[in-house]
C-alpha cells in the first residue's frame, strides 16, 4: 500500500510514518499541513489565520474525497487538538502547551504517537467506508464549537450551553 504522510519530517507526520512503516506501508513524506481542530474553534486572538487555513484543507478533503472515491481512492483528513510538538515554540510561544494543556477537557495535550494511532486506524482495512472525513483528535477540546467554552461547560453537568 502506498500512503503519502504529509510533515513526516517531524512532530506529527514523524510519528504517523514510524507507525504506518512498521505495518508494512510503503511511504511517500513530504512537507505540508494538515487539518487541525484550530477551525473549529476560530483561534480567536492567537491563531485566526492558521484556524482560517485549516479550514480549507477540510473543504479539499471533502470535495477531492467525492472526485477520486469512484476510482477506489480515500480522502480522509485528522484534525489534531494541541499537540506536544514543537510548533508552538517555532512560533514563539514556547509556553503554550503548559498553558493550554490544563483547559483542555481531557485535561491534557496530546501526543504525536496518539495522532499517529487515529490515522492508522483511518487508513487501515476496519475503516474502509471512510472518506471524505476528517477525524477530531483533540481531547475533547473541540466538542464546544460555537458554544461558550468558559469554564468548560462539557465538564459540568448541570450547565445549559449557550450560543455565542
């Protein structure tokens, strides 16, 4: 099986091609970004142009997922919530997973080796009516989006959420 790995140089794409080599893939690496949980939640006042970006690579999944799925070919995209890699301190931020860690509902980062697990799973033969996705991996950080976030309504039950 031939799998292209997007960033398989470092953080992320390093991990997912170390998994998928391991499981026989033949792999083709090169340097691009992937989706990112970002979109989903805007990235107000740090990352809205980075958010803006992720989102684009949703729609492309979804809609060259539809022009290539007659020909046996899958599209699917994972969006991964922050992640221990070393992308926030190239941006000059290198504080920010000890910061944001803690909010996430899961009450963690996560890391490059889970990622790469949930994209092994969706390349994999028990998932192959999968296309056109793009699978959240984001500690649950994501699963407000469009509510309010502060504090984490999902980790109290008696919480009404409300639109912004």
């Amino acid at each position: 099986m031939l799998t292209v790995v997007t960033g398989g140089g470092r953080g992320i794409g390093a991990a997912t091609a170390l998994r998928l080599a391991a499981e026989g893939h033949d792999l083709v690496l090169s340097y691009a970004y992937d989706s990112s949980a970002a979109e989903t939640l805007g990235s107000p006042h740090e990352y809205v142009h980075y958010a803006a970006a992720k989102a684009g690579v949703d729609t492309l999944t979804m809609g060259l997922a539809q022009e290539v799925a007659t020909r046996g070919i899958r599209v699917n995209g994972v969006a991964p919530g922050i992640v221990r890699t070393g992308i926030h301190a190239d941006a000059g931020d290198a504080g920010r997973i000890e910061r944001i860690g803690p909010t996430v509902p899961i009450g963690r980062v996560g890391e490059p080796e889970e990622i790469a697990e949930a994209i092994a799973w969706l390349l994999g033969d028990s998932c192959p009516y999968a296309t056109g996705a793009t699978l959240r991996v984001a500690g649950g950080r994501c699963a407000g989006r469009r509510w309010a976030m502060r504090p984490h309504p999902c980790l109290r039950i008696d919480a009404e959420p409300r639109r912004l």
